[in-house]
C-alpha cells in the first residue's frame, strides 16, 4: 500500500525534505501519548541493528516536538522553521533541554509509529540521522489532522 506522506530532516543546518501537498484542513489536534514511546521503540530497533546504544525519551524533548507538531498541524505547513521562526535546537533550549548536537526529523504520514518510523528509514536524510549514534535523547511529537498525523523526532545529545 503506498501511504501518502511529507518529510524533512534538519541536522547540523541542513535541511532535506520530501513534500507533497496538503490535502485536508486541521480538525483536531492530539498529543504524542503512547506514540512517543512507540515511536522510540522502533527508532530503538533500527539504531540497535546499526550498532548505537538507545535513546532515552525525554519529557522536555517530547514537549518541543509536541509543540512543534501542533503547531504545523495547526498552519498546515511542514517546515522546521516554527511559526514564530523558532528553529529545532531553540525549541529544544525553550523546553529546558540545552542541546550540545540536535537533529529533527519531521512528517505528515498516514499511519502509526512503525509508518512514521520505515519512511524516515527509507529516506538516507533521515536514515543517516536516525543512525546517529552520538544522539543519546529523543522527544517525539504527534499532531492529529484530518489528513493524518504531523509527527516531530527531536534527537539531542546533551551536556
């Protein structure tokens, strides 16, 4: 089944994305509950395949990439730049996490974690951050839109 999606990565400045337009307007937005758990739990998988240690999910990660979420729901725009022009790394520095490397992966996918999760594989951006082994913390975001899911990975090595 082909799911249709948007995607980008921002790693080190660098932004590489994937993106089709938007098909439906926002009706509501969710929290990242048990998909953030989910959602690291395969990223755990794939990392452990590779050779890195595990993420830990952070509560402060998880509030950046929850806000961030919501708030491209809510515009309807994938894009790392936030409506307020914040950029991953200032999110991050505003949720109480002070970053020293970060990275954020971002999506508008129809389906779970493990969709959410084999698209950012299959694209070597998001391949190449998701098997960063220097990342040790992660926040993950999920906003809910009639046209599926906006999801945020925040990836970070701390002090």
């Amino acid at each position: 089944m082909t799911v249709p999606f948007r995607t980008a990565v921002f790693a080190m400045g660098v932004v590489l994305s994937t993106v089709l337009p938007a098909t439906a307007a926002a009706t509501a937005q969710g929290s990242g509950g048990g998909a953030a758990a989910d959602v690291v739990a395969e990223v755990n998988r794939r990392r452990a395949e590779a050779g890195c240690g595990p993420l830990r999910l952070r509560a402060d990660l998880t509030r950046a990439a929850q806000a961030h979420s919501a708030d491209m729901a809510r515009h309807g725009r994938l894009d790392h730049i936030g409506s307020d022009g914040s950029r991953p790394h200032e999110r991050m520095r505003a949720a109480g996490y002070r970053a020293r490397h970060s990275g954020e992966a971002i999506a508008s996918a129809s389906g779970d974690a493990g969709t959410v999760t084999e698209l950012w594989m299959e694209s070597p951006g998001h391949r190449d951050l998701i098997l960063t082994c220097r990342y040790r913390d992660a926040g993950v975001g999920r906003a809910d839109r009639a046209d599926g899911p906006w999801w945020t990975l925040d990836l970070a090595t701390g002090p």
